[in-house]
C-alpha cells in the first residue's frame, strides 16, 4: 500500500516541508528557506517553491483517497508573485478544485510572512493504483 497522507516522503524531510493542517478538503504547510534553498539574490528558489507546492498538493489528493489509490503529478502550472528572503517562512495552503474518477485538481497559494502572495500554483494529479509497498 501507499504512504498515508499524515507521513510524508523523504524527500519532504530533506527539503524541510513541514504539514500543519491535514483535511481531506484542505492541507496547509510550512517551508523554512533555508540558505540552501535560496537563489543568488537571497530569496527562496522558484524550484524551492514549486517543490513546496507540489509536496502540498500530493499530500492533499492522497488524503481524499482509499488506501489501494494513489496519485502522481502529470502538470503543474505556477504564477510567482512576490519573493520570500532566506530565513523567513513560507506558508502554503493546498485547496481542491476537481476531484474527479480519474483526477484531481489542487490549487496551492504560498504567503510570506507578511501575507503577501509569494506564488499560486495549480496542479492536476492523476489517480492510479497504490504500488505496494517494498519489503
């Protein structure tokens, strides 16, 4: 069977993806940027971003799902806004705009500390068979 949506993978871990609210209608998250997550100007990576955007998405479709289904991401589309500067906090919040048979459709908003919209991201998962899990 699939990861639950309340565990997260790896590479959420290694990026610092933090989920602080876990619904099936809503998932929100925090994003540290750290140095290494920044670009040369000293604000968060637009790669940083789309990671945390699309970490949030997954997690929320996953969350919706019985445990013999799965997602996987087949497009993502985002808009940047306003940077969020290493050492601050970037919060995201991932809400449903399809969830269909076959797909879903998220749309994640990401702030800076200050409220401003850093970035709004949509992406569209495609539901598949849970692989199950390696022994």
């Amino acid at each position: 069977m699939r990861m639950p949506a309340d565990q997260q993978p790896p590479f959420a871990a290694y990026v610092g993806i933090k989920i602080t609210l876990l619904t099936p209608e809503r998932v929100e998250g925090e994003l540290e940027i750290r140095p290494e997550l920044g670009n040369r100007n000293g604000v968060a990576h637009g790669g940083a971003i789309m990671t945390f955007t699309d970490n949030l998405a997954g997690t929320a479709s996953t969350a919706s799902l019985p445990e013999d289904k799965s997602v996987t991401t087949v497009e993502s589309k985002i808009n940047f806004f306003s940077a969020v500067a290493v050492g601050e906090i970037a919060r995201g919040e991932a809400i449903p705009l399809h969830r269909g048979r076959t797909t879903q459709v998220w749309q994640t908003r990401i702030t800076r500390p200050d409220g401003r919209l850093a970035a709004i991201a949509i992406h569209t998962q495609l539901i598949i068979p849970a692989v199950p899990a390696k022994r």
